[in-house]
C-alpha cells in the first residue's frame, strides 16, 4: 500500500472515530443532564407556596422548588415570575445563605411585605413566614425530605 | 397541590416508556444492519447481481479456461467502449464451459466456477481491510480434464443428430469429452454486438439448444440399462455368470409372463432352445434372462446398487446433473417398484427408467475400473496470483468386486466382438484393440423411432477410455450410437493424449 | 392599573452564561453547544477530505465552497442563540447540524446530475440544491429558536390548523402530481414540494392541543364495552377520524410512509396523553385490520408487502431496489468502503434508484460500514431523547405533549425508513430526516427543531393557567386560552 492510500485509510477511520467522539460527548452531557435533574428534588433549601394570587402567574396553590438565589419579579427572566400590575419588573431577591432566609427588596415601586411588614432593603424571613409581592401571597415552608 | 401539577407529574412515566419502545426500535435496526453487513455479506457480494461483481466483470479480466493440452476454450476481448467480453474456441464446448454474459448472466462452467473466475477471492468478514487494498480481485484460470480436439470429433460424429456423448477416463474419473447436440455457439451470446438477437433465437428454438443432454437431458435407457441389472445381479450374488432359466428358451418363442404381462424378446435372432447365461444373454440382449435376473434380484437390491453409482441422487459434478432413476418410486413392492411387472420391465431398461447419458457413461466406467467407480471430474487446477491449485481423482464409491466386473467385461466384450453380438454394435469395435460394449434401443411407445444408445470402453483388458453415446430416435442401437461410438473410441486412443 | 402591560427587559442580572450586556444585547454563552460544532465541524472536514481522496486522489477539501458554507451557517445559527441570550437546549442544533453534513458530503459524492434546478439562468446540481436547503434550515430553526416566545399561536388556533392541514391534504388529494406510482407532490408554479411533511407538523400542534386539553376525560371516564373500558364514545371519534385519514392517505396518495408515520405518532401522543395502553392496543389492532384490508383491495400494497417478504425472488423487477440497497450493506461490511469509493457504477449509472431521496441510508452503509451507520442511528436516538426530555421538563401539558410529539415525529419517520432499507419493513416513501435530499423534508424538520429549540429554553413567556370550571363548561369550550 502506498502512501497515499495509507493516509486516506486512516481519513476514512478517523471520520468515524470523530463521529463516536461527538455521540459520546452528547451522552455524557444527556446523563448529566438527567442525574441532575433526578438530584434536584432533595437539593431544595426551601420551598415557596402559592397562598393567593389573583392573576394567571403564578397559579394559586402552585409550589416552586427553591435554590439558593431566587429572583421575583414582573420579566420573565426571573426565576418566579409574578405577572401582577402591582409587581415591578425586578422586585426582589429570596436569598439563602448558612441555614437563614434573606428578601431583599429590588427598589420596587409598590414594595415588598413579610408578614404584612415592609421591607426595607434586607430582611430575614423564616419557614411559615408570608411574603406580599404586588397582590401575590407567598408562604415560604421548609423543603420536603 | 394543584391539579396542574399532578397531572404533569403523571407524564413521565409514559414519555420514559416511549423512549424504551423507540430505543428497542432502534436496537433492531442496529441488528439488521449487523444481519446484513456481516452474516448476508459473503452471500451477496458473490451474486451475479451485484453491482460490484457486475462492475468488475466488465473491467478485471476474467481468468481463461484451458483444455488439457493447455489451448485456450474461454478468454477476454476488449470491445469498442473499452469494456470486455468473452470469447470462446467453438461451439461443441459450449455445453460445458457455458457463456458469461453481463446481461444474460451466467451458465456452464462459467456459471458453477463464476467465484473463482471472476476473482472474488477472500472473505469479506475475515478480512475486513481487504478493500482498503490496492487490487482485491485475484481471478483464476481453469484447467480441464476435456480434450478440445475430442470435443470437436465427438460434435461432428454426431451432426445433425441430437443427442449426447460422453467419454471419460475410468481410471481417474476424468472428463474427456462432454457433448450435447443441439449446441449454440456461445460467442452470439457474448458478443455486445449480437448478444440480444442471438439470446433471444436461443429461448424461441423450440430444439432447446441451451439444454445441455448430456448431463440435464434424462431419456428411457433400453438395453444399455441391462448392465446395472447384471451388476445388481452379481453383486448381490442373486445370479452368477453361469445362471440359466430353462424357461428362457421356450419364453423366446412365447414370451415370458410375469403377474398376466407378457414380455417379448423382439430384436435378436433365434438361438434356438439354447438357455443362456450372462454372456450369452449379454451378446444377444434378451430381455427374457434380464428380467427373470432382476426378479431374481429384487427391487431392493437393484435400486442400492444403482445408487451406489449415482441414481436417485444428483451427481457430485462440477456442473449441475439432472437425476437418473430406476423407478418413479412410491410403490408397495420392494425398491419402491410398484410390482413385479414394473421390475420386470425395468430390469431390460424399459419401466419407469430415465437415465442421463453422464450416468450411463459412469456405469461403463465402473466396470472399466473394476467396479470402483471415480468421480467425475472437468476441472483439474486452478492458478491464480498464489500459484496452482490442482483438483486430483477422487473415488465415488466401491460398486462390485474384481471378479463380477470382470466376468460382466466378458459379457460386454463378447457383446461387441462376437458373431451375433457384432450385429447389435456394428461399427463399435476398435480395429486391433479388445473392446467392450453394449447397445440399447429404447422404445418410447408410439410411433416414433426409438432412442439410440451404446455404453462401452476399450481396451477391454486395460481400459483407459469408458463412453456413452446417445442418439435421440435415432433408430435401432447398431445404426446411431454404436459406430459413433466406435469412431472415437478409435480416434482416441490414436491421439495418445498426456 | 393597566392589565398586561409588556415586561420590559431590564438590564443587569447576576446570572451564570451571561457575557455582560450590551444595550438590548445580553449574551448568554452555550459552552456546550460551542464545543460539539467544534467537533461536528471537525468530523465534516475529516470527512471532506477524505472524499476528495477518494475521488479526486488529493488530499484536499472536496468542494470547500459548499462545506464552508455550510459551517459558516451553523456557526452562524450558534451566536444568533448566543446574542439572543436564549438558554435553549445546546445538543439540539449541533446533531441536526452533524445530520445535515453527512447528507451534504453524501450529496457531493453522488451524481450531481440526479437533480437539476434552474436558478437565475444558471445550473445547480445535486449537492448546491441541498446546500440551498440546508442553510435555509439552519435559518429557519435560528428564528424559531429566537423568536418564539409564546405558544398562545400555536395553543390557541389549534382547530384552525387542523383546518389547514386537512386542507392542504384535499389539496394534495386532488392536483397532487404523480411520482413513482405515489401522489405525494404538490406543484404550484415553479415550486413543488411535499405537503406531507408540513402536514406532519401541524398534525403534532393538532394532537398537543387537543390531547392536553381532553387529557383528564380521556384518561378517567370510561365506556363499558364488554370487557374493554374505553374513553367516552364522542372522544374516540378523533381516533377513527385519524384512522380514516391514514387511510385514504394510503388509498388516494398511495403514501404507506406517511399513513404509517401519522398513525404511529398519534398512537404515541394519546399513549403519553392518557397512559391507557388500552388505547394503544385498539389502535393497534385497528391499524393490522386496516393494513390486511388494504393489502386484499389494492395491488400497490400487495405488491409493497410481497416485495418486503422476498425482494429476492424478482430481483431485477419489483424487489430491484430494496435488493440493490441490500447488496449495499453487504459490500460495506463493518468499516465500509469509505465515503467516496463505494457505489460502483454501472455504465455510469449507480445501481440503486432513488438513492438521494430513499435510499441514503444503503449508499451510507456502503461507504461507511455498520460502524458508521450504527453512529448515525445514534445521532436519531439522541435526538429524539432531548425531544422527549424537553416533553418531560415542561411546564404544562400542551408544551409536553408539543414536545414529545415533535421528537416522535423524527424519531418514528426516521425509523421507518431506516426499516425500509434494512427490509424491516416494507419500504415506504418517507424520506431520513436531514440526510435525504428533498427542500420539503429538511424545511419541515428543521421547523420541528426550531419549536424543540423554543420549547426548552426557560426564559420562554409562561404557559396560561388551565380554564377554570367543571368538566361541562370544557366541553362547551372550543377553543380554550
């Protein structure tokens, strides 16, 4: 075999080769994709309930799963988007940090309330506690084990 | 919770089902693809129809076919695109080496040795990187045992007759000769130029020049048949040479009844109230000793030592053989006879008997080689890039002793050589060199002429030539066959060939 | 208080991906999607060259014009997802994109004289055309991934496009051009294409819309009928409506494919909608009896069935192609010929018909053995399984349902055509999505990764909430918002 045929030899297996990197690299990026996913239920600091909201957005009753920083707010960036005529665009933050709860109010225009308590600037708030975004009632609980 | 969720959490479990189902579907792709690239692979890389075996049949050449002096039967020509073609010594080989046409495919020896030819040598599985080589067709050349000269005599010989010769060397089981009348000239076929003109003269002729009878062509024996009883009859000890019935002699004049059947001896002169045994009967052909013999040695008996040389069976051959039989079979008696009559009448080569001239030509052979009967064999070496590969004799079976093939050579030669036998083979014997023979007329009912047929071999004491001759209604055996038969028999053992 | 004012898109977040903002610009990096185009775009190249070597006997890049091309689009689609800072899923794009390259070094290698358009006074040949297409894909799937916000278009108007799609059915039924024994072309002017294909998607949009709808009556009253328990009789009337339409698609378009595809998708939506296998075996004994029905009535069935048992046993009449594409597989064995030195011709001709529309799974499997096959299988699976994955993760039933019926549609079509050429099944019309030649066929596909592209990406505009009242007033509705 000449020289020629010797490279296009290893061309032809080499096409393949790269075809299987490429299947494997995706397989890898689908199971970790999927542990993550099955992981993310006992992965929760916390969870936030639905006690009362007028609109579509959130649905009343609905749970959200909550991580570490958690943006409310009227875009749909957020991580709970509020869709209420009275919540701001960016309203505010639910911060977890060593075991405690944080809100931290974003300069929004109607404010934010714990408790029927306004916010100013940063405030705790604990597990039972009820967190007033525009016309929206929250709950925040302990996450399920 | 709310409904809304519930119901989604319920979604999963049937989307992971359904990725389950597909990724079985999947899976029995993967299979198929594995059933066909691999276990199917060999198989059809091989067929005529693929596209690859059809390419490379028009640009690698394809190896020649030699005769046994070493001239050239089959080679490549290239035509006016560049592409080649086959071209082939004459007409009277095309009942063995066949045509290999791109768009008509294959037949003959082109056809059964088509791998070799052609070049698709390897495995494609165990050598999976063959094709990444520069050059992975090795065509081979064929040898033959046959004689072209010889072929050419017998094809003459038999002119416009149609009919079959067979000649081959007992000893080793060799091909001499192998001619089928009508023949077709192969190079029609194969020429672009002719090729579609020429095929389709061949389908519409209603003479069936593609047949090849020597080997496909099955016909009632008559006499010729009359050897496989003796040797039944000797072999399993049921008569011996000097068996004689005291009814034989009466039975001439009145025939022989068998279960309210009358047999009739019509073709040989008066031997008087003279009882025959095996040689006598042999010289004259009676149908009266015969059948009385194969009663005698029963269905069972005559049928094992049939198929000992063939019958009953296709013939282990380097082309494809139609199959000889004693009988249609599915009957009560023994040997699947349907009765006495029937064994009877086959015994003389007139029941439900249909022989190919190839088999006929290996029962002369048997007793040539003293009841050792070898395989027939056309190709003797293949050569290709790696150097030859010979294909040497090979035994087929041990039929019958020394002795009995020895007393039946007797027979056979007095059939030839004797005053009264002479009559039957006129023109078979070898002037200067014992011969040995027999003749068959077979009757085919009606009122047409019969077929004629003669199996014989020569030198009867040191045969180096056994053959078969057959001449479609060609008349009484004498007139046909016999001097056919004679003719080049004669002319081979002129030849003195290698 | 105004209702639903816009959102306005604020400028600024902490959030991991984003590349900082620039104006309305925020870029949200896709690593992941970076790296496997770097490794498609490499195994093209690899793949390229290696053609050229075999046709050509140089080691160069076989035509770098239209590979080039082609990557330059892909790269392209990529940093339009990236500007638009989408957080879509990142393996979608870059499998279809791997797809589309095997069809297009597949295309090369073929004879360019297989298809010929005239554009603009000039000729292009087999390979341009695809090229055409596939970067008008790759266009197509960019937008949808970027624009797509909402599903309200799709969720709201799903009877209108029922509508539509039976339309351009009746359409095809009628002034439908006859091809290969199949009415499968729609001819208006200069352009023909395959409705069939479109129409597969908005059967999907259909079914979403109203499985998710219909999903908890379906799934909890139930018909006595003998032993069976079945949804209520007004609900199972879409399930024979489907029937019927697979078969006069059959019937009058004499499309086996595509009846097979429409059935097998709807079975697997209402199967994923309900969890009832119960439906499931209904419909499948309703397919068997309906395919024994056709194959005693009709001769092209038939004939498609006698030629899947034996295509052997008339090998240069009816079983010609499928045993051409069977001596195909077999001449590739398990590494293949490789790209470029297989398909040996026959005067001139390549010995399988159809090879760039039916058949490019055989011509594959010639040139890049069973390995390589058995990687292009896999790309399918992949595909489908981000598809059903999405369907998992989404956030109501319509999106879920949208989703895995999408990723089923390639899936199932795919598999079916695979099985054509393997003579696991008979062989049907369907074209391999993304590897076949066909404007149609590559447009439609790449309209469903687009809503696959738009369907996974998080920051997508929330599904409404379900309509509120009993199981009456659901009935009553029409068209639910």
């Amino acid at each position: 075999m000449d020289g020629l045929l010797l490279v296009l030899w290893v061309a032809r297996l080499l096409f393949l080769l790269l075809l299987y990197v490429f299947l494997y690299r995706v397989v890898r990026t689908l199971l970790r994709d999927l542990r993550a996913a099955a992981r993310e239920p006992t992965a929760t600091l916390g969870r936030l309930v639905v006690v009362a909201s007028p609109g579509s957005e959130p649905p009343a009753g609905h749970v959200f799963a909550l991580q570490a920083i958690t943006t409310l707010g009227r875009d749909v960036n957020n991580s709970i988007v509020v869709d209420d005529p009275f919540a701001s665009t960016e309203h505010a933050v639910l911060t977890s940090r060593d075991g405690t709860w944080y809100i931290e109010d974003l300069g929004s225009t109607n404010g934010s309330h714990v408790n029927g308590q306004a916010v100013n600037g940063v405030a705790t708030i604990g597990f039972g506690d009820e967190l007033q975004i525009g016309q929206v009632r929250f709950r925040l609980e302990r996450p399920r084990v | 919770m709310s409904s809304l969720t519930g119901a989604r959490r319920s979604l999963g479990g049937p989307i992971v089902r359904v990725a389950v189902a597909l990724s079985l579907a999947f899976a029995t792709l993967a299979i198929a693809v594995g059933y066909w690239g691999v276990v199917r692979a060999p198989e059809l890389t091989r067929s005529p129809y693929d596209a690859a075996v059809i390419a490379a049949s028009r640009s690698v050449p394809r190896g020649r076919i030699l005769d046994r002096t070493g001239k050239v039967l089959a080679r490549n020509k290239k035509d006016a695109n560049g592409e080649l073609y086959r071209v082939y010594a004459g007409p009277a080989i095309s009942p063995v080496v066949g045509y290999a046409s791109p768009r008509y495919g294959r037949a003959g020896l082109e056809r059964a040795y088509d791998a070799e030819l052609s070049g698709l040598a390897g495995d494609p599985l165990r050598d999976p990187f063959r094709k990444f080589g520069s050059d992975p067709y090795d065509p081979k050349d064929l040898t033959l045992s046959l004689s072209f000269d010889l072929q050419r005599a017998a094809a003459r010989a038999l002119g416009d007759q149609r009919g079959a010769v067979v000649m081959l060397d007992p000893r080793t089981g060799e091909i001499l000769a192998l001619v089928s009348n009508p023949s077709f000239d192969a190079n029609a076929v194969t020429d672009p130029t002719t090729a579609q003109k020429a095929f389709k003269a061949l389908l519409a002729d209603p003479s069936e020049p593609l047949l090849p009878r020597a080997t496909l062509g099955r016909y009632v024996p008559g006499s010729v048949f009359k050897i496989v009883t003796a040797i039944a009859g000797l072999g399993s000890g049921a008569v011996t040479p000097k068996t004689t019935y005291p009814e034989q002699p009466g039975a001439e004049k009145d025939g022989l009844v068998v279960d309210g059947y009358t047999i009739h001896d019509g073709h040989h002169p008066e031997t008087g109230s003279r009882a025959l045994g095996l040689v006598g009967a042999t010289e004259v052909s009676c149908n009266i000793w015969y059948s009385l013999t194969g009663l005698a040695t029963g269905g069972d008996a005559l049928t094992e030592y049939a198929r000992r040389m063939g019958f009953d069976a296709p013939l282990p051959f380097d082309l494809p053989t139609a199959v000889s039989q004693v009988t249609g079979g599915g009957g009560a008696a023994p040997g699947g006879f349907q009765d006495d009559v029937e064994l009877a009448n086959a015994a003389y080569g007139q029941g439900e008997t249909f022989v190919t001239p190839l088999q006929m030509a290996l029962v002369a052979a048997t007793i040539a080689d003293h009841g050792t009967l070898m395989k027939p064999h056309l190709v003797t070496a293949m050569t290709g890039d790696n150097g030859t590969r010979t294909l040497g004799p090979e035994r087929m079976a041990n039929v019958i002793s020394a002795a009995d093939a020895q007393a039946i050579t007797v027979a056979m030669q007095q059939a030839v050589e004797g005053k009264l036998g002479g009559q039957f083979t006129t023109g078979a014997k070898v002037p200067g060199v014992p011969t040995a023979g027999k003749s068959g007329t077979a009757e085919l009912g009606g009122t047409g002429e019969p077929h004629s047929w003669f199996i014989g071999f020569a030198p009867a004491d040191a045969p180096t030539i056994a053959i078969a001759v057959l001449v479609e209604k060609g008349g009484r055996g004498a007139e046909a066959a016999a001097p056919i038969a004679g003719d080049l028999m004669t002319r081979y053992l002129k030849m003195d060939l290698p | 208080m105004t209702v639903g004012t816009t959102p306005v898109r604020s400028v600024g977040s902490a959030q991991r991906g984003r590349a900082g903002s620039f104006g309305p610009i925020r870029p949200h990096w896709r690593w992941v999607e970076m790296r496997l185009l770097l490794i498609a775009a490499l195994a093209l190249v690899v793949g390229s060259i290696s053609l050229s070597g075999a046709l050509t006997g140089g080691l160069t890049l076989y035509d770098a014009q239209t590979l080039l091309t082609y990557l330059a689009a892909l790269a392209a689609g990529h940093v339009a997802l990236v500007l638009a800072g989408r957080r879509a899923d990142q393996i979608l794009l870059p499998v279809m994109g791997l797809l589309g390259g095997i069809s297009l070094l597949l295309m090369q290698r073929l004879p360019q004289d297989l298809v010929t358009q005239h554009w603009f006074d000039m000729s292009v040949g087999l390979a341009q055309v695809q090229l055409v297409w596939l970067v008008l894909g790759i266009t197509i799937t960019s937008i949808l991934g970027i624009v797509v916000r909402s599903d309200s278009w799709l969720r709201r108007y799903k009877y209108t496009w029922a509508a539509a799609g039976v339309g351009l059915l009746l359409l095809t039924f009628v002034l439908g051009a006859e091809v290969n024994g199949q009415r499968l072309t729609l001819q208006v002017g200069p352009f023909s294409g395959q409705p069939s294909e479109f129409l597969k998607v908005i059967l999907v949009v259909f079914l979403a819309g109203y499985l998710s709808e219909n999903r908890s009556l379906l799934m909890e009253q139930d018909t006595r009928l003998g032993p069976l328990r079945l949804p209520p009789f007004p609900y199972l009337a879409p399930m024979v409506v489907m029937w019927a339409i697979a078969l006069g698609i059959v019937v009058i378009q004499r499309d086996l494919g595509a009846a097979l595809l429409f059935f097998g998708v709807f079975l697997a939506m209402v199967y994923v909608a309900t969890g009832r296998v119960s439906l499931v075996v209904i419909g499948l004994v309703l397919f068997v009896l309906g395919s024994l029905l056709m194959a005693n009535l009709f001769d092209h069935v038939r004939q498609r069935i006698d030629v899947w048992l034996d295509p052997f046993a008339d090998p240069l009449g009816a079983g010609y192609q499928v045993v051409q594409g069977l001596h195909a597989f077999a001449r590739g064995g398990l590494f293949g010929t490789g790209l470029g030195a297989g398909l040996p011709t026959i005067g001139g001709r390549i010995p399988i018909p159809e090879v760039h529309t039916d058949f490019p799974l055989a011509a594959l499997g010639e040139e890049l053995g069973i390995i390589g096959i058995l990687a292009i299988l896999g790309l399918y699976l992949v595909l489908v399984e981000r598809g059903l994955r999405i369907g998992a993760a989404a956030a109501d039933d319509f999106r879920a349902l949208l989703a895995v019926g999408l990723a089923l549609v390639v899936g199932i079509q795919a598999f079916i055509i695979a099985a054509g050429n393997l003579k696991v099944l008979p062989l049907t019309g369907v074209t391999l999505p993304f590897i076949s030649y066909g404007g149609s066929s590559i447009l439609a596909n790449s309209i469903v990764v687009g809503l696959l592209l738009a369907l996974s990406d998080k920051g997508v505009e929330p599904p409404p909430r379900p309509s509120s009242g009993g199981r009456w007033q659901r009935l009553r509705q029409r068209d639910s918002i």
